[in-house]
C-alpha cells in the first residue's frame, strides 16, 4: 500500500468528519465515521455494503469466525447478518472509516458488465467476508474523498466515483463471492428471499413453516441452510431483527418501549425488555440514553427493505 496515499486519506476523513459518529454525505448512501473510544462487543446488523477502514480497526465476530477489517482489510456484508463487532480506537488515533450503503440498481449494472467482459462468476456465495484492500480499491476511494471535500466535485463527479468503487469491489480478488451472493441463486438465492420477507414482515407472526415456504424448502432443509449462512437461527435472526428495528424506533421516533415493542411485534412489554437486554446488555431506556449521549446517529436517510442498526 502506498503510505502517503493512505495517510492522505486519513487526513481527509478527519476533516470531513470532524465529531464521533457518522457522517452524511451528499451520496445517499455513502456515510462516514469516526469514534474516538474503544467498543466492547456490541451487536450490530448491517444492511448489504461495504465497510473501508482507513484507521483503527474493526473485529466481526460471527459463530466461531472473526472478521477483521482494518487499514488493510475492508468488511463485505452480501445479505444483513446479525454478528457482533468490537473496536480499537482511542482519542489521539480514532477510528475513521466509510461506510457505503448497497444500491443495488448500480451493484446489478456493474456485475453485468462484468460478467459480459469476464464471464460469470464461478465463486461460492458468501454473505459476509473480510477481504485485504488493493491499490486500486484505495485509488478509487481517496479520488472519492477529494470530491467530497471540494464541492460541486462531489454533486458531480461523486456517482461516477462512487460506480468506480463499486467495480474495484466486484472485480477485485474476491469480488465473485459478491456478485454470486447478489445474483442469489440456488440455496443461498432461496434464503435470501425469506430475510428479504422477515425485514420487510418482522412485525408479523413469522414461523419457520412460513420462511421455509418462501424460501421453498422443507423447514429442516431450510433451518440448515439458514444457519450456514447467517450464523444464527431463523427465529433468533427475527427476534434480532425486531429488537434492532425497535432500538432505531426508541432512537428515531422517541417511542416508548412499550410502543416500540408493540410495533415490531411483540405482545408481551415484559418479554421485549428481557430479550432487548439479553441482546443489547442493557434495558431499552439505558441502551436509548446511551446512544445519545455516545453516539450520534444521524436521521434516516432513504427507503431500505432492511432493518439495520444505524
């Protein structure tokens, strides 16, 4: 890696991002963030992108996997997965990274022209990874920052940067295992399509009868497959679902944890508070109080058929 570059980079995003938490940018789905402290394991649900660290450094703990991603790796996320993520960071050297949110309109464009160029890809899907950052990859995102940091180049040059990144991705060493994920055939295509009915249904009475129907599979074929991909059991991912989804609605829209139970599904206040501390550590009210005060989350930015927790 080329170490000015890197730490050209590094100087931009502390400009761009000047305070903990993220960051809006005028590309929708592109956010950028900073923490100044260290994150003991917290859990996290992504929606499908792509992380890049520049400084500091990530760990994804998923089942008996880690994922690092750091100055040399970035985080890949193919279909959302509940895992858990530390943090190393510190006020003197924080953590500063991007974020890039899929857009899958462009996401399919790019895949297709690359698989008419090199043909389709015969990589194994995965619905997330750790993959080691490439030059080019690096090139492509310190042009993207320089655009932000000096409008109108980013209104104007930025979608076109942004494709770049995406095609530096796709293409890259292990860019296939993206574009297979995306392209969502066969049995990891069969169980995307039940997450896709649990984010966009969460609220509703969701059975494994029902999942393994949408994903047309007999339920203990369909429990299998779930787990291989997501780390996680197919009720577990709902609950977690729910719980990240009600946690945004306490954060966003100042609900009570009554409402927000009620409105992710739960029937049972007492049975939401005991499962949102058995996931987050904390009761609902502590956990709302402590990401206000610790961490700025910016409004809702754009529709997404995923819950996430940001």
């Amino acid at each position: 890696m080329d170490a000015s570059r890197r730490q050209r980079i590094i100087d931009l995003l502390r400009e761009l991002a000047p305070a903990e938490g993220y960051t809006l940018t005028t590309l929708p789905d592109v956010r950028l963030l900073r923490s100044d402290r260290p994150l003991s394991r917290t859990p996290v649900l992504y929606e499908p992108g792509v992380v890049v660290v520049a400084q500091g450094r990530k760990r994804g703990l998923l089942g008996d996997e880690a994922f690092i991603y750091d100055d040399q790796h970035y985080l890949v996320v193919s279909v959302p997965v509940p895992f858990t993520m530390e943090t190393d960071a510190s006020a003197d050297k924080p953590l500063l990274a991007i974020y890039f949110r899929l857009d899958h309109v462009v996401a399919a464009e790019v895949c297709m022209q690359i698989d008419e160029q090199y043909g389709a890809s015969p990589a194994q899907p995965r619905g997330l990874y750790a993959s080691p950052m490439e030059n080019r990859l690096e090139a492509s995102v310190l042009r993207l920052l320089e655009a932000f940091a000096s409008p109108p180049d980013d209104a104007i040059l930025g979608p076109a940067l942004l494709r770049e990144i995406y095609y530096r991705i796709l293409g890259g060493a292990q860019g296939g295992s993206m574009r297979a994920a995306l392209a969502q055939q066969g049995k990891f295509g069969m169980v995307a399509r039940s997450i896709r009915l649990i984010h966009n249904h969460y609220a509703e009475t969701l059975s494994v009868d029902r999942l393994a129907s949408e994903a047309a599979m007999s339920p203990p074929t369909f429990h299998a497959h779930f787990r291989a991909m997501t780390g996680t059991s197919p009720m577990r991912y709902v609950q977690s679902t729910r719980l990240h989804q009600a946690r945004l609605l306490m954060l966003r829209q100042q609900l009570t944890a009554a409402a927000a139970a009620a409105a992710v599904g739960y029937e049972s206040a007492s049975q939401f508070s005991r499962e949102f501390k058995r996931l987050f550590g904390r009761p609902p009210l502590e956990e709302v109080q402590r990401m206000k005060h610790g961490f700025a989350l910016p409004a809702a930015q754009g529709q997404s058929q995923y819950v996430s927790s940001h």
